[in-house]
C-alpha cells in the first residue's frame, strides 16, 4: 500500500511542476500583461494543488495535512488578488498590457 501512496505522490507532484513550468512559459512567451497573468495564475493554481494534493498521503497526521491545504487556499486567495490589482492597474494606466 506504501508503494501505491509513493507512486501517487510522484506523479502528483511532477504534474504538478509541469504546471508550474507550463506557467512560466506562458509568462515568458505571451504577448500581454493581461494573457500573462490568466497564464501564470491558473497553471500556478493547479500546479500548487496538484503538488499538494500529492503531499498529502506523505503527512504524518491530520494538521500537517490541513496545514498544506491551508497554504494552498492562502495562494489561491492572494493570487486572485494580486492578479486583479496587476490587470486594474495595467488597464488604468493606459497602457496596452506591454505590446510593443
């Protein structure tokens, strides 16, 4: 059962970092603030709650466990915020989101 609970944990997590990677290319390779934030903000999103998620059987009780999932949902809630105020104040400045 232990080896099946590892396999899991391996393949969670390096979903998990194909995300993350996923993430910065589009960071690096879109055109946009507004395309690089939508990117950067989802891959990231799911790349942490895959990696999390994969985490979890390797805890070794319930609040370490929830502690993970804590951190998780603190990322997602300061991502969308931050996010938000990046776009608001690309729009507000008039800028055209970084195109040259």
């Amino acid at each position: 059962m232990r080896a099946i609970l590892d396999i899991f944990t391996i393949v969670a997590v390096v979903a998990g970092a194909f995300f993350f990677l996923a993430g910065t290319v589009g960071l690096l390779r879109f055109p946009d603030t507004f395309t690089r934030a939508h990117a950067l903000t989802k891959a990231d999103n799911l790349g942490l709650g895959l990696v999390v998620i994969g985490l979890l059987p390797q805890m070794d009780g319930v609040m370490a466990g929830l502690k993970l999932v804590l951190v998780w949902l603190m990322v997602l809630l300061a991502s969308a915020t931050v996010s938000q105020l990046i776009a608001r104040a690309a729009r507000r400045g008039g800028s055209d989101g970084g195109k040259s």
